[in-house]
C-alpha cells in the first residue's frame, strides 16, 4: 500500500507541477500578446493620424 501512496502522491505533484508551468506560460504569453496588440494598435492610429493630415 506505501508504493501505491508514494506513487500517487508522485503523479500528484507532476500534476500540479505541470498546471504551475502551464499558468506562468500562459500569463506570461498572455502578456507579450496584450502588449504587442496595444503596440499594434498605437501604430496604426498615429499612422492614420499622420496620413489624415496629409490629404487634407
């Protein structure tokens, strides 16, 4: 019954391990893609901005 615990109590912490990685990946992710996309999006408004004015 100890290696059946032992084991459990192995595949329990690989698990949570894995969930631990998986969050920091996918806050970290999260967050180069927030910042990329608001880059993004200042670019495209000062740009338009830019080319507004020139037509006129």
């Amino acid at each position: 019954m100890g290696m059946v615990r032992k084991a459990g109590d192995w595949s329990f912490k690989a698990f949570t391990a894995g969930l631990g990685f998986t969050t920091i990946y996918l806050t970290a992710t999260f967050s180069v893609n927030v910042y990329r996309g608001l880059s993004w999006n200042n670019a495209q408004s000062v740009s338009s901005f830019f080319f507004s004015h020139l037509i006129l």
